[in-house]
C-alpha cells in the first residue's frame, strides 16, 4: 500500500534500481527488479478495502523486504543526498550491513550488504 503510486513508482525506479513492468493510472503498478515483483498498490484499489474486522490497510508499518546492494555505504550517502529517511543508521556484524530506509509512504525497504 503506498500513498500516491506514481511518487512510489518514481522512488523505486530512480533510487532502488526497479523497473516498470506495467503501470495502471494511478491505482496500481507493478515493478521488477531481478527476481522480486513490488506491486505497489493505491487508496482506490480493491488492497485498500477494509477488513472484515474493519481494520483499514494503509500505508508504513514495520513489515519490510530486503534488498541485495554491492556497495551499501556509497548507495546511502547517495539516497541521503537525495532526501530519502532512513530510520537507524548502518549496522554491521560478522562484515555484514543493513539499515532500514522508507519509501515516500512510509513503507520500509530494508537495504543489505553481504559479507
């Protein structure tokens, strides 16, 4: 779930490296970056409707995918130049990093460097 799909569609492509596979108006797209599909979906679409409990899905929340990066430090001096909010900082263990960045809905992306 995301906000404003065109402003998701324009971070994932220009900063996570995704691509358009097909593009529904503003209600739905669906982006590719090697083997993961990201369907990034709006208010409008039937992943907005409410639950049979009511509960409302929105945007944000704590769930997250990874993404695979070579070089980790270079690509979050990159993404905090342009403005992208990273939720910690880079953590490393066993030559290992990862930190949390959000998308413009709130969403996390988890972004890792492995050993």
């Amino acid at each position: 779930m995301v906000d404003d799909v065109s402003e998701a569609v324009a971070f994932y492509v220009s900063k996570l490296g995704f691509e358009v596979e097909q593009q529904y108006g503003s209600a739905i797209a669906i982006l590719v970056r090697g083997d993961l599909t990201l369907w990034v979906a709006g208010p409008q679409t039937s992943a907005a409707r409410p639950m049979l409990d009511g509960a409302q899905p929105r945007p944000g929340g704590w769930s997250r995918f990874v993404l695979i990066v070579d070089d980790l430090e270079s690509l979050v001096s990159k993404l905090k130049d342009d403005g992208v909010r990273f939720k910690n900082e880079i953590v490393e263990q066993g030559g290992r990093k990862q930190i949390l960045c959000e998308d413009p809905s709130g969403n996390v992306v988890e972004l890792f460097q492995q050993a």
